[in-house]
C-alpha cells in the first residue's frame, strides 16, 4: 500500500513540485543518517522522464534503491547511492554534504555534491538539493549539466526513511576541490 503522501507526490507536475520545495525547510546536517529508500518523481518533460528512469533503473547498473548519507563533522557530511544489481546491493556515487543555499532561491537546503569525488555524476556535475516534507519524507530536486542552463533544470525525487544503516564510505576524493565550488551563491567564496 501506498503512502498518502508519497501518491500525492507522485500526482504533481515538475513545477508543483519545485513550488513545494521552495515552502520546505532544509534538514540539519546531522538529521539524514542512514540509507534512504529512494523514488524518482515526475520530471520537467517526457524525455526528462524516460533518460532518468532508464538511467536509474537498467540492467547495467541496477535498480535505484536509496542514497545514504552521514555527518562527517558539523558542516560536513558523506554518501553515495546504493543500487541493487543481480541479487546484490552495489554502492554509487558518492557525494559530499553541507548545508548551503539553493540555487532556486537561495534559502539553505541539505547539499549533495558529487563532484567532490570521481564518478559519472562528478563529472556532469551533478549537485541534489534536500529539505524536510516531514519526520521521514524528503524532497530532493536534483540538478546535472555542463551549463549553467542546464544544471537550473529541476530533477525532483523523493526520499523516505531511514531504512537501513550506513554500509561505509566509498570513492576517490578530488584534491583541491572544495564543494561550495559547485553551489552558485557560494562559488568563489571558498
């Protein structure tokens, strides 16, 4: 059975669902411990839509299970994303956390930054923003691209729990990258 809330997020339009997040508040750094089960909500078109269902969900690299994440110290934090492949749970991309302020209005929200360590998602630049819908609901909207235009192309998401511990720390750091470089209202200030 459903979640009333997960459904009601499944129903909104990328725009709706952008407007949600810009009224949430941003979790504290230390609040996401764990795995979160992950779900990728409708995207800005139908094109949009079929790339990120056959890139999360594909025999290659797996089914999109969840991104987990902990707190490193009081402004930073790590993760990755976790995949089931043939059977097994396969860990992804891994990203660095910090609460910064979002690109679409510049309030703080919890930050994934992926190109602070080599991965596909590091080098497309990919940066996911998180904020509160509830004690175990999250919003994510997701941003990739090699512009400026297309990293403001909204890529919504959802996250729900914890449901699980986190299995480690994976990924080679990039020297001399810090994250905020990555975050438009911090870019230049590190």
């Amino acid at each position: 059975m459903t979640d009333p809330l997960v459904r009601d997020l499944e129903q909104k339009s990328c725009a709706e669902l952008l407007a949600l997040f810009q009224t949430l508040k941003a979790p504290q750094l230390s609040e996401l411990h764990g795995e979160y089960r992950a779900r990728l909500l409708t995207q800005v078109n139908p094109l949009m839509q079929r790339v990120g269902l056959g890139t999360l969900n594909n025999p290659i690299l797996g089914r999109w299970q969840c991104k987990a994440f902990r707190p490193v110290d009081a402004e930073s934090g790590r993760g990755y994303n976790g995949f089931s492949r043939g059977g097994r749970f396969v860990q992804r991309y891994p990203m660095a956390t910090l609460v910064a302020p979002s690109r679409y209005d510049g309030q703080p929200a919890y930050m994934l930054v992926y190109r602070a360590f080599h991965s596909a998602c590091g080098s497309i630049h990919m940066v996911d923003e998180i904020r509160r819908l509830d004690d175990t609901h999250y919003l994510g909207i997701g941003t990739c691209g090699f512009t400026e235009r297309q990293r403001r192309r909204p890529l919504p998401f959802m996250l729900s729990g914890p449901v699980g511990e986190y299995r480690g720390d994976i990924g080679r750091e990039r020297s001399h990258f810090a994250p905020q470089q990555e975050i438009p209202a911090l870019a230049g200030t590190s």
